[in-house]
C-alpha cells in the first residue's frame, strides 16, 4: 500500500494506529504494526481525488473503497498548528515555560521556548515531572548533563536555575538545531555544550545527569550514564511507564541508590544517587 501511494505521487505516506492499539518500544529489530492500521497518503492540490480513488480500487479491488476518505486539507504548517494551544505553563514554585512572546503577569524564572520539530515543550508529564524537580532542587553551580535533550528545555531550565555549565546530548540533529536557537534566546549558550551522540566527547565527575528518554534506551545507556556521574552525583531518569519502574531499578541499582519514584498519569521519575 505505502509503495502504490508513493508511486501515485503521494509526497508523504503515514501509518497509524486505527484502534487505540498501543505499540511502545519494540525489541530491537523489530517493526510491528498495529492489528488495524490507518494509511494516510498526503498528495498536492493539483490531485484529482476521483482520480485516486478510482486507481486504488482498481488496484486492490473493490473493498477498499468502502474504507477510503478523501478529504481537502487547508495549505499550512501543519507540524507547527499544534502551537496554536502552546500557552505559558508554571513548574514547581517559580519556573515558567513559556511560547515565544508570552509572559503571566507573575514573577518566576522564564524560558522562552520554540521546539522546532524536536520533543520537549512541557506538556508531556515526563518534562514536567523533571522540570518540577529541577525547580525543586535548584542545580546552583552544578556540572549537568542532559542525554537526550529534545528541543534543550532541561538543558536551559538547569542553566536558568543556577547550574555552571550543562553539556547537551542527543542524537537528531533538528534536537541539536533547536536546542541551539533556544539556549541563545534564553541567554544561556554561552554555558552551554551541544553535541552529537555519535561523537561523544570525554565527559566524567558531573553532579547531575538528567536522561528523560524511553525504559528500554535507559537500560542499555546504563553503563554510559553512569560513568559520567561523580561518587554522590545524582542521576534523574524518566520517560518510563510505572509498570518500566522495576526493569529499569534493577538496571540501575548496582551503581546508584535509587529513591522512592515520583509519578504522574502513570509516567515514572526516579532519582539515584551514586555510590
């Protein structure tokens, strides 16, 4: 199906879910699909959908012409429509992440954020759940280092919050671009170290490593994690479910004394101390 569009002059083909199937985090090697999924081909204006429909009928017979849409899509950004919700959001006691030209009439410590196309705005409990706790412990002249760093919003908000210096990790180069753009909005790049994944420098004796990404990349990154980490640095992980906690505990636990976790709507933040 995907190549038929493809060869009809689709520019884009997506697959998803058709029935609330969650699929979340395949073993390595593995591209499962939903039991039901939905294909989307996006063509130009200039498509005829009678055209379309008519080619994909009689390609792959008539049944398929019972479950076909065909709908106009008005000409925008689409992957940026989203913002048109994004409104300022309050962490902990004073730290505010607010969209580009928005401040509440309240005092606080700010971040002006665009995330571009890389993850990180807030409004998933996995950021919020570090961003509480960076307001909460208030990194001051801490080394940090933040693996994963989406659109730089941990990066930054240690930065706003106290921390010496923060070296940004991720392996997207649009998260590395978007990191970039906001740390120097936000008046923070000059304390600031962006780098790739793929090659990371020698990094040890941090205070604190922040690594919000899936349950599974955080048990294997177990070893690179905690090798950057001073003896009593803390180590902060989230983007796991509540039913990840233990897998990833146990991961964690022969370097680390881990924390009661911290939870909200059934995502996990657990805190470690190294040994």
């Amino acid at each position: 199906m995907e190549l038929l569009l493809e060869k009809m002059g689709a520019l884009s083909v997506t697959l998803g879910d058709a029935a609330d199937e969650a699929l979340l985090e395949p073993a390595p090697g593995e591209s499962p699909l939903w039991q039901r999924t939905r294909i989307s081909g996006l063509f130009t204006q200039e498509s005829d959908p009678e055209r379309l429909r008519r080619e994909l009928v009689h390609t792959l017979g008539e049944e398929i012409g019972q479950n076909l849409e065909c709908e106009a899509l008005e000409d925008r950004q689409w992957e940026r429509v989203w913002l048109d919700n994004f409104r300022p959001m309050k962490f902990g006691r004073n730290l505010w992440i607010c969209p580009d030209g928005q401040r509440p009439f309240e005092e606080g410590n700010f971040i002006d954020l665009d995330p571009g196309l890389a993850f990180g705005t807030g409004t998933h409990p996995t950021t919020a759940l570090c961003l509480d706790w960076l307001d909460a412990q208030q990194p001051v002249d801490a080394r940090v280092v933040d693996f994963g760093c989406g659109s730089g919003i941990l990066a930054i908000a240690a930065l706003k919050l106290g921390a010496r210096e923060v070296v940004a990790i991720d392996h997207d180069p649009q998260a590395l671009d978007a990191t970039r753009a906001n740390a120097e909005k936000n008046g923070v790049l000059g304390r600031l170290r962006i780098v790739h994944s793929a090659s990371l420098p020698s990094i040890e004796n941090v205070d604190l490593v922040l690594a919000n990404i899936l349950a599974g990349t955080l048990i294997d990154l177990e070893p690179t994690l905690a090798a950057l980490v001073r003896p009593e640095g803390r180590i902060i992980l989230s983007g796991l479910l509540s039913n990840q906690t233990e897998s990833v505990s146990a991961a964690y636990a022969g370097d680390f004394d881990l924390l009661q976790p911290s939870t909200l709507e059934n995502w996990v933040l657990l805190e470690g101390r190294r040994r």
